[in-house]
C-alpha cells in the first residue's frame, strides 16, 4: 500500500492478507438430465464443503427444504410437469455462499390397459387370450415407473 500527502512524499508499506474460499456444494444423485413421472418418489444426495480458511459451513440446504449442516439427502419434487431445477445451497459462517443444481423432467405417469378375453378347456388344453392396448401413447420413463 502507499500512502502520500499534498506535498508529494510518500511512504509504502505492506500487510499480509489471507483470501477465505467460498463453501461448495455438490449433488452425487441423481444425475443431471433425468426424466421422471409425474409423483414419483426420486432420492437425492448432496454434501456441502467449507473453503479454504473457512470458519465452516453454517448450512446446506436444498431447495425443496431440506436443512442440514453439511449434507444428506432429500428428494426430487415431481408434482408438476415440466423442466425443473433442484438446487443446493451452501453458506459458510461468513456469508459466502456456494450452489450446485440439477435439471430434470416430470412427465405424465404412463397408462396401460389390460383387458382379458375368455379362458376356455377343450382337449385338455387351456386356451387364454389376452388382449393388451396402451391408454395413451408409450412414454419411457427414467428412474422406474411409479
């Protein structure tokens, strides 16, 4: 640093300082870009980390409210459909923040119909017939179905 006054002298010194990291944030599951159905129960894992020279996290919470002090786990709101994003927020105990996020899809749940025709015994042998049709079109779902 220098200083100086009105009659140009001037004078230098120095002072060492430390930088404080921000805290970081990260979600191990599920993956970016999944799709889900609508309703389904879709588990999530995060962890939150303090920076260097940090004086530590004072908390790591989700956007669908789960509250921690350095992590766990919390879910995926599937109620609607659409592109979301689930995000979790680290903020270390001097105000310094950290986010990591995910995108993901909710789509409508799939719908299958199967209807059975007759089961009748001729010769001693059983003759079933199953009749299968989709309600709507076939959608894949990643994850599972609920």
């Amino acid at each position: 640093m220098t200083a100086a006054n009105h009659a140009g002298s001037n004078s230098q010194t120095s002072a060492p300082f430390t930088v404080i990291a921000p805290p970081s944030a990260s979600i191990s599951s599920p993956a970016t870009g999944g799709t889900y159905a609508q309703g389904q129960s879709v588990a999530t894992s995060f962890t939150c980390k303090e920076g260097s020279d940090s004086p530590g996290v004072a908390s790591c919470d989700d956007s669908n409210a789960t509250n921690t002090a350095a992590g766990g786990s919390g879910h995926l709101n599937t109620s609607g459909l659409g592109v979301h994003t689930y995000m979790v927020t680290a903020i270390s105990k001097d105000g310094q923040t950290g986010v990591a996020s995910i995108a993901y899809a909710v789509v409508a749940p799939m719908a299958v119909l199967i209807t059975t025709g007759q089961a009748a015994v001729t010769s001693g042998k059983t003759k079933i017939t199953l009749v299968a049709r989709a309600a709507a079109p076939a959608r894949r779902a990643t994850g599972g179905c609920p």
